[in-house]
C-alpha cells in the first residue's frame, strides 16, 4: 500500500509540473519567501497575469485559443 502510494504522489507531481499546475504554488512560495508583506494573488488573478504576460510576449508569435 505504501508504494502505491508513493507512485500516486510520483505520478502526481510529474502531471502537474508537466501541465505547470505547480506554477502558482511557486509563485506564491516565491512571493511569501522574498517579498514577505506583498499581498498573495488569487490562483484567477495570477493566471490572468500569467496568460497577459504571455500574449504580450513577441516570441509566443500567435495565439491558439
């Protein structure tokens, strides 16, 4: 049981740093280390950063969606 168990969490971690799920916690961890009294952005709003800074990137090229 234990071993399935820890090739859950294995299988886990890969698909989210695969998809970069693991993106916001990052960022957060990232936030609460360097800038400990900056306010945290909700998952929408920072995705809504992410997905801005993205499309204003010359090197993304196009839009898909």
């Amino acid at each position: 049981m234990r071993s399935l168990r820890r090739v859950f969490r294995a299988v886990r971690w890969y698909l989210r740093e695969l998809t970069d799920e693991s993106a916001y916690d990052r960022h957060v961890a990232h936030l609460r280390k360097e800038q400990p009294q900056a306010p945290v952005p909700t998952r929408r709003a920072f995705e809504r950063m992410r997905t801005e800074r993205q499309e204003r990137d010359p090197r993304q090229g196009f839009r898909c969606c």
